[in-house]
C-alpha cells in the first residue's frame, strides 16, 4: 500500500516537473507560394511560454538569405507568444533556413521550408509600379517645378509587407525610393519621380497580396492644384513664382518712389528702401560651391538616381537651390543637376 502511494505521489511530481511545462515550438504560419520580390511573414509559435526567460532565435549562418530585422515581432495571446520574422522572396525558390531555438537548458531545431517562387506576370494596362503589398496608401503628395517641362513629384508612401524599394512607376522619366525604413511589417519611404509638366494625373497599380488583384491609384500631378505653403521650389532659376515675386517687387518700388515725389512723406521713402533692398536680393550673384572633379552629376536629388553626366575637373559652379544634403547646379549652359555635399572639394 506504501509502495503504491509512493509510485502515485511520484507521477504527480513527475507531471508537476518544469520537464512537463516546457515551451513548445512550432511554425504556425508559412505561406506556401511567393511571388518574386515579395515581403512576406513566417510565424513562429511559443506554446506555454515564459514571458520572463525570452528566447534567442538564430537562423543557420551558413544560409544565404537573412529575415529584414534581427529582432522578430512579438504578440502574446494568453500563454501563447507569437514570433514573425520578415523575409523577402528572389526570383529563385526560397529556402526557409533551419531555425535554432536556444533557452537557457536547451536548443531546439525548426528544420526550413522550401517555398516555390514565380514572377508574378501583369498587364501592360494595370501600369504596374512592382510593388507587391498587403496594404499601400499615399498619404501626401508635393509637387514642385522640376525645369521648363517638367515637375517633379514626391509621394510620402506608408505599407504594410511591401519590397518598396522595387518601387518603379511605369511612364515616367525619373524615379527613385529615399528615405526607407522598416517596423515589422510596415513600411514608409518617399518616392520621386518627373513628369511633363502638362500631365495633369497618373494613375499605377500595386498588387494586393491578400486581395489577390491588382489595386489601382491615381495621383494628382498638376502644380498648379497644390498649395505654395507644401512646395518644395527644386529649380528657382527658371520658376514663374520667382519672376512673379520680382515683377511685383519692382511695380512696388516705382509706386512708393511716384508715392513719394508726389507727397514727400518719408514712410513711402522706407518703404521704397525695403522694396528695393529686396529686389537687390532677387538679382544678387548666387552662391558657388567647388566641386570635385570626378564627382557625379544626379537627375533627382535623391541617392538612387541616374547620374546624367560626371564633373570632369574641378570647377566652382553656382547654386541653384539646395534640397536636404543636395546642392542643385548647372555645370555648362543647359546641363543642371544634383550634386551630394559629399563631392564638394574638401579644401
């Protein structure tokens, strides 16, 4: 009888152990088909987890191919932890890499998955910009003279498991992703591109990864339909807002010094001194900077652009505008474009 309760006391420690409470792993979603350049999620399960003794995920290094972010997105539900790494899919098949799970007593393995890869193939009519999404808004638009013909563009874009830096707008002539950054699966960049500037709107489409269609978006391209207050002036040499400022500036100065040879009042004298102090400003020499010979020459002020041309010796060239770390010149008669602070002359 002693025996017998002894055994029934030590199948009770044995079912009370930490042994029996141990964290259990798993793949708890991994999508079994991809499209090339898609941003997608694998989630790892933790049933029965300790909040207070996290986990260390290591995939094998021998592996070629790296989740977006070292640290996985964590979502508790009950006793139960969720962990979503970020991958983005080649062209070739993936190859989920084996996972290495290590507690504090313990190592564990989730072997990879091999998920296929196709191109994912749409219409010319769609106007696909190749961003692949389960969520895209834009959520401003600026608009600013680009030069004669053209005004550039810029998209503040916020999505969600989106490759955005494949971003690439079909029709237009410049275009490039800046400012990337990634949380999880959301995603916020900026996006420039040039168009003529008689094209009032454009409409592309991304496609929607859990809709499964492709999803159409029109933005307003006009500069004339946009705020002053939101412009961002890129080319002021050849801008009608600034010929406009000195047309109106020197229509003032000739009123208030007619005002003034007329009344003899001092105030319209002060006032003709400031209007035409300011007018002197709009005709002063621009400011020069040196740059370096070598140095090239961008489209768009932006660090994927095209390079136009190249700086073939050192020269000191006038500064049209200057847009964040992006000095706009113009280098021989006709020829501008965006030069990096990094490729002015260090001495």
């Amino acid at each position: 009888m002693i025996r017998y309760l002894l055994g029934l006391l030590l199948l009770f420690l044995a079912a009370a152990s930490p042994l029996s409470a141990q964290t259990e792993y798993r793949y708890s979603y991994v999508p079994k088909q991809l499209y090339a350049g898609q941003v997608f999620p694998v989630t790892v399960l933790a049933e029965n987890a300790d909040p207070a003794h996290p986990p260390t995920f290591r995939f094998d290094p021998k592996a070629q191919v790296r989740p977006l972010e070292k640290k996985p997105l964590k979502v508790g539900n009950g006793k139960d932890l969720f962990y979503t790494f970020y991958f983005k899919a080649g062209k070739e098949d993936f190859r989920l890499p084996d996972l290495y799970i290590q507690e504090a007593d313990r190592t564990l393995r989730l072997p990879g998955h091999r998920i296929p890869v196709r191109k994912l193939m749409a219409p010319p009519e769609e106007r696909f910009c190749g961003v692949i999404a389960s969520d895209f808004k834009i959520k401003t638009s600026q608009v600013s003279t680009f030069d004669d013909k053209n005004n550039l563009i810029s998209l503040s874009i916020e999505a969600h498991e989106a490759n955005l830096e494949d971003m690439a707008i079909p029709g237009v002539v410049e275009g490039g992703i800046e400012k990337l950054m990634r949380r999880g699966s959301l995603a916020i960049a900026e996006y420039y591109f040039v168009l003529p500037a008689n094209v009032p709107e454009i409409t592309f489409s991304y496609y929607n990864a859990i809709k499964q269609q492709f999803v159409p978006l029109k933005v307003s391209t006009s500069y004339e339909h946009k705020q002053v207050a939101a412009q961002v002036d890129l080319n002021p040499k050849d801008s009608s807002f600034t010929k406009l400022k000195k047309y109106t500036f020197g229509a003032l100065s000739l009123f208030f010094l007619l005002m003034f040879l007329l009344y003899r009042d001092y105030f319209y004298l002060l006032l003709l001194t400031v209007t035409v102090v300011t007018l002197v400003t709009f005709f002063s020499p621009l400011k020069k900077v040196c740059v370096e010979e070598g140095a090239p020459l961008y489209i768009l002020p932006t660090a994927t652009s095209t390079v136009g041309t190249t700086i073939d010796r050192d020269v000191r060239l006038p500064v049209l505008h200057q847009y964040r770390d992006f000095y706009k010149v113009e280098y021989k008669h006709g020829i501008t474009g965006w030069i990096k602070n990094e490729d002015l002359c260090k001495n």
